[in-house]
C-alpha cells in the first residue's frame, strides 16, 4: 500500500493526520462529498484522448479517482480509475470497462513490499533500507537485469487483467536514503527501463513524482502522477508533461483546494484532495 511517497510524514503523523482531518476535511476542502465518504457525483468527462503506437494515451482535462485501499467503489463518475494491480481481479477491471472506464494498474517498482505474493522473488543483495512504510525496503536499481523480469511479471499481470496503464511507484529512490549509492543516472536508465517493459505489453506507463528528471524522461512516459507538487511549490515542473498534450494526475493532502485548484486549473493539471489512506474519498477541483 502506498500513501504519499515523498516527503512523507512520520507514520505516527500520518495515523494522527487520518484520524483528526478525516472528519473535517470535507469542511476544509468545500468537498461535494457527504461525510460517511459516499462518492461525490461528478459529471461524467469523456476522457479527451487519443492511441499513442496502439496504446492509450490520457490528455489533460481528463478526470480520475485514485483508490489503493478498501473495496474499489466503481460508482464514482469519472473516465479513469487507478487501483492497486495486485488487490484487484479481472472482474473488477471488467467492470470498470462495462461503465466506460480506462484503469490504470498500481505496482510498486522502487521499494520490495514483504506483503505481496511474489516477495519471494527478490534476491536479499537488491533489498535496501526501509523506505518508512513497515515490511517495505528500497531496491538497488543498479541491478536492472536482476529486476527486469521481477517488473516484467508484474506487468505481465496488469496486461492480464485487463488493465489499460500502469502507474509505478517509488521512481525516484536516488533522491532518498536508500542504502546504495544510486545516481541520477541510475534512476534514468532504471525509470527508462520500467516504462519500456509497459510499452512491450501495449500499457501506457506514468512517470511517478520524479520531477528533477522531467525534462528526460517527459518522451518515455503517456502521463504523470504527482503527489503534493503545490504544497512544495513545485508544480510548474510538471509543465513539460502539459506541452506535450500529456495527462498529470494530481493530488494533495493537506493544502485546502482554495490554494491549489486554481493553480492547478492555470497549468492544466487534474487535481482533487485525498486523505491520505487514498480510500474512495476525493474531493476534485
């Protein structure tokens, strides 16, 4: 399971955060939600896309829900959906697909989760430190031929279920304390590496965070995913994805929507408030 990803706070904070602003973020956000988190009703947005060499490709302009925990709630109106590749069925991409949905396919590609069923797979020289998050530790990206078939199964997997995209997690463990000396470099050909496998099975493949690496890698990726770029003041950076006729998926936690939406509106990004359990709750620009 994956919350915020960078810069996250401690998980004592987290857990307190969830518990404290869960009741009153509807309050804090002016969210159409009604408090028990029933899903809004937003009105359908046929996403405004087009195929990309045969793949899908979203545009901005094309809103999405993003649920990693809890039984998806398939009800909410919008075009995309992005959910955990591993907790989901066929079915319930299926059933996505019956109501006029693309689904994106949630794996982690820079951390070993000791929760999932192919953990068995990782050889212990590529598990680093822990990335924060219990049972979870940084992968040495060094080691792409290592890892390339670990990332290929998993892909092979959002292929078979039928999902449209796959959002990678954790593409920017250079930034972090990993316990290997990873470089930009690294990062580059590993991020280059992920978005290649999904390209071979016919996916579409989001750049996560990363944002210094942008401008490198804004070719190699269909869109974006970004976690907090208002709250760091640092969503201009996401601009080059924009320009290219490119989705950004985004999303903050704790800004209230009246200082980030018409940032987010002025750049093109599709942005909503999520609490950070990332659970059917959302409240959109």
């Amino acid at each position: 399971m994956r919350f915020a990803t960078r810069r996250r706070p401690p998980l004592l904070l987290s857990v307190v955060y969830l518990l404290f602003t869960g009741a009153l973020a509807g309050l804090l956000t002016g969210c159409v939600t009604t408090p028990d988190g029933t899903p809004d009703r937003t009105p359908d947005r046929a996403p405004d896309e087009h195929l990309s060499a045969g793949r899908w490709q979203p545009r901005p302009g094309t809103a999405w829900q993003w649920q990693l925990s809890g039984t998806v709630d398939t009800r909410v109106a919008v075009p995309v959906y992005d959910i955990d590749g591993f907790e989901n069925s066929a079915a319930v991409v299926r059933r996505l697909h019956k109501s006029g949905r693309k689904v994106i396919c949630y794996i982690n590609a820079g951390a070993w989760e000791s929760f999932r069923p192919d953990r068995g797979a990782f050889p212990a020289s590529v598990l680093g430190r822990s990335d924060g998050w219990h049972g979870e530790r940084w992968l040495d990206i060094r080691r792409r031929s290592v890892l390339r078939p670990i990332m290929a199964a998993r892909f092979d997997m959002c292929r078979a279920k039928g999902f449209d995209a796959v959002e990678p997690d954790l593409l920017d463990g250079y930034t972090n304390n990993t316990g290997f000396p990873l470089t930009a470099a690294h990062q580059l050909a590993y991020n280059r590496m992920i978005a290649a496998l999904a390209h071979e099975r016919g996916l579409a493949v989001g750049l996560k965070n990363d944002l210094e690496q942008i401008p490198e890698l804004v070719g190699d990726f269909d869109f974006a995913v970004n976690e907090q770029c208002a709250e760091y003041d640092e969503c201009a950076s996401l601009s080059p994805f924009i320009k290219a006729d490119k989705a950004v998926f985004h999303v903050e936690y704790s800004e209230p929507k009246r200082s980030f939406c018409p940032i987010a509106k002025r750049l093109g990004l599709d942005s909503m408030r999520k609490r950070l359990d990332l659970g059917r709750w959302r409240s959109p620009c």
